[in-house]
C-alpha cells in the first residue's frame, strides 16, 4: 500500500524504510516498505505455480479477463458486483478506486448482487476495467496520499477521478450529486442515476 519500487543509479544509499535492491548492470530496482507488507521470495520453481500466487485470478489487461468468463464465475452469487470485482481469486488489481471508476464508466450499481448481471453488463465492466486502468498507467497510477511512482512522482489519476472521493459533488455526467456508501468497510462511490 504505501510501499514503492523505484529504479534509482547503483550505489544510492539506502533511506530508513529501503530494505531490497535487485541489480541489472547500472540500474537498481530498490524497494522501500515502510509498513513491511511487502515480500521479496526466491524461487527456482513455475511462478504461476507458487503457494502465494496459484489461486490468484487472471489478469485485468489480458485477454484473458472477458465479460464471459466474469459472468461464469458469477452464477449464483448473492455478494454485491464491486466485492466480486475486488476478489482476487476472480481478477487481480482491481482495486477499490479502480472498482468504483469502472462500475460507474459501465454504469452498474455497485450493491448489485454479481449473479443477477447480464452477460452484456460484465462485456461492458470488462471493457470498463480496461479502460480505467489504461488511464490509471498513463497517469502515471492512482494516489493514495504516499504513493510514488518508480520515479518518485506522486500519482494523480485520483485528482481525475469519475467518482471516488466525490461524496455530495456533480456527477459529472448527470450533475446528480455522487453517494458515498461502505461495502465490506471500504467506500465506494456512484452516481445513483447514471449506475440505477
Ligand atoms: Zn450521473
């Protein structure tokens, strides 16, 4: 969460919360963790098929995350869509900014229970996750108040943002003011006409 990777010159001394560099020739990935989420592991084995990483869902920018596969994954869940969607058994780095900007870009409510969408709905979502995240990585990745990027700038995709962080505002779509509700003791944001 508020840690950072960030390529720096070989030989940059290291700050309080830098705990990991890995060299390739005159760059270093450095990898500071103030909060000590992060891990760094060493394995000789298939990635795909270690402990940490097995279970976890496809990834949101390939071809493999498809509104099919969404919507067969779905079927018979009660838990609202953005829970789903944040489950990264299902898809990973969908983040909660990420799930609110995009069920509102594919204008779905966000408690709606996820087996209850359409097929056409999740087409829309997937396509709706694409294109967020897409403009996430230009931005140059959201801010959570310390996030840097790998080169130290502070992210500013969440000044931008459709939704998040926009309790009370203009819908910027419909100028309905945007609800803030907490699902699974995270917020989430939408416009209550535009995602009914
Ligand atoms: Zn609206």
């Amino acid at each position: 969460m508020s840690g950072s990777l960030r390529i720096v010159a070989p030989g940059t001394p290291a700050g309080k919360h830098d705990h990991f560099d890995l060299l390739f020739g005159d760059k270093c990935l450095r990898l500071r963790d103030p909060r000590r989420f992060g891990a760094v592991l060493w394995t000789r084995g298939d990635v795909d098929r270690h402990p940490l990483l097995a279970h976890l869902g496809v990834e949101p920018l390939s071809s493999a995350l498809t509104g099919a596969r969404l919507h067969r994954l779905s079927r018979g869940l009660r838990i609202p869509v953005k829970q789903f969607l944040m489950d990264a058994k299902r898809v990973v780095g969908v983040g909660n900014i990420y799930a609110s900007e995009s069920l509102f870009r594919a204008g779905i409510e966000p408690r709606r229970r996820a087996g209850k969408i359409s097929l056409e709905k999740y087409e829309k979502l997937v396509a709706a996750v694409k294109v967020t995240l897409r403009a996430a990585i230009r931005a140059g990745g959201s801010s959570l108040r310390d996030f840097v990027g790998s080169d130290g700038e502070s992210g500013y995709f969440q000044n931008h943002a459709l939704v998040y962080d926009r309790a009370g505002m203009p819908c910027r779509r419909c100028r309905t003011p945007i609800r803030r509700i907490v699902q699974g003791a995270r917020a989430t944001y939408f416009c209550p006409r535009c995602q009914s």
